[in-house]
C-alpha cells in the first residue's frame, strides 16, 4: 500500500522528535514537496538510488537531519560538497534555517535541480556548478567555510583532499560514512595531517524507524591546508594521501 505524502511528512516529524530535534513550523511538510521534485525531476536526472516515501524519509531526510545532534549548525557557513540531490545539506537547511548554505556540483542538471528545489521550498542557497578540485582553489570558496559536508561514496583520503581546502581554520569536515569505515579512516589519518586537520572522533548514529547505524566522521582543521592541495582529480585517484 502507498504511504501518502501526510504520512511521509509523519515519518520526518516523528523521526525528528526521536533525534530530539524541533523542526521550525511547516518543515516536517516541506519534505513532501521535496520528494515531489525527487519524483519528477529523477527520470531525467541520475539524483538517487533509493526509491519511495518511506526509504526517501528515512534514509535520505532522516540521516541528514541526525548530523544537528552531532554537531552545532546554526549560524554556520556551510558547503555540501558533491551535493547530487541535495544530501544533506537542504535537509539541514529546512531545520535549521540559520544556516548559510552553499550547494556544490559537478553536475550541470543537478544544480538546475537543486535551483529549482531551493525555488520550490523557499530557500536560500548558494548552487555552484563546478568540480571541487577546482572550486576548492578559488579565493571566494577556499577556506571559506565553518563546516564541509559529503555523503559521497570515495574513500575518505581522497575526500579529505577534496573538501578540507573549503574549510577554515577551526572548522570542521563531517564525511557520512557506514560504520564498517574502520579501516578507511584509519588510511586517511597521515593525509589528514598533511592537509592541515586532525581526526576528531567518529559518532555512530541510529536512524529512526530504519534498522540502520550510520556514521559521521569529525575532522577539525586546525591549519591552512598548503596551497597545492587539491590536486587535480586524476592524480588524487592514482596517488592518495
């Protein structure tokens, strides 16, 4: 049977109250007019593998909402690196609106997408078109940042190398990761150093209603990150940090 939208903007409200979050009023709804656009906009556009209201609520809108108990948002500058459909940085916008958010893609259609669904939720966002090896060494981008985001699915050497540069000093890098990420973290630690941070510690997070235990890794930069880092992309693949 098909969960109608009410019950979708239910899953995100109760999931919310669960990770002891207070959604601001009409949030929990927004959620639906954001699957919508998932919906429409999905046949022509690669933005997720997962599919329907309820996987979409859980695993999508609810792991991102779980990173506002792990760390501190508001008023924070913010960039989703490789945001794709907008993972989680809009998510995090809708709760917490304080944040000034900056939505980062390589992807030409799904920067038009994630404008459109800024549009569509009213919300403010910057939406860069550009890789982040590149954007990375731009004055207006580099070391800009009180937090960087990525849910991407590189190993975390390389997406150390890709969204430290965005960071200021004092800020942090949160990478998504699944709890079997043991051993990736512990290849990424001399690569960490090197680009100015340091590992702060790992959170382990259960998502509501799901089953499911994620991760959030806590990297705090505590340096500039030299000037050579990034590297151009191909040479990051073939010769990790």
């Amino acid at each position: 049977m098909r969960v109608e939208y009410e019950e979708l903007a239910s899953i995100v409200a109760r999931g919310a109250k669960e990770l002891g979050i207070d959604l601001p009023s009409g949030a929990a709804f927004a959620f639906n007019s954001y699957f919508d656009l998932i919906e429409k906009r999905g046949m022509d556009i690669n933005l997720t593998a997962i599919s329907g209201e309820e996987n979409t609520a859980r695993l999508h809108f609810l792991d991102s909402l779980a990173l506002l108990k792990i760390y501190e948002f508001k008023d924070a500058r913010v960039i989703d690196v490789g945001s794709g459909a907008g993972f989680p940085g809009v998510p995090l916008k809708l709760a917490e609106p304080s944040i000034d958010l900056t939505l980062l893609d390589a992807t030409g259609k799904r920067i038009a997408f994630l404008s459109e669904l800024c549009s569509v939720l009213g919300i403010s966002a910057s939406c860069v078109h550009a890789r982040a090896e590149e954007a990375a060494h731009r004055q207006d981008m580099r070391e800009q940042f009180d937090i960087a985001l990525s849910r991407a699915v590189g190993r975390l050497n390389i997406l150390c190398e890709l969204c430290l540069p965005f960071v200021c000093v004092g800020g942090m890098f949160i990478a998504m990761k699944g709890v079997d990420s043991s051993e990736e973290i512990a290849d990424a630690r001399e690569g960490i150093t090197a680009l100015g941070a340091q590992l702060q510690n790992s959170v382990d997070y259960a998502i509501p209603e799901a089953g499911i235990t994620h991760r959030a890794v806590l990297i705090r930069k505590t340096a500039n990150t030299p000037d050579k880092h990034p590297r151009r992309f191909a040479r990051i693949q073939k010769h990790p940090l």
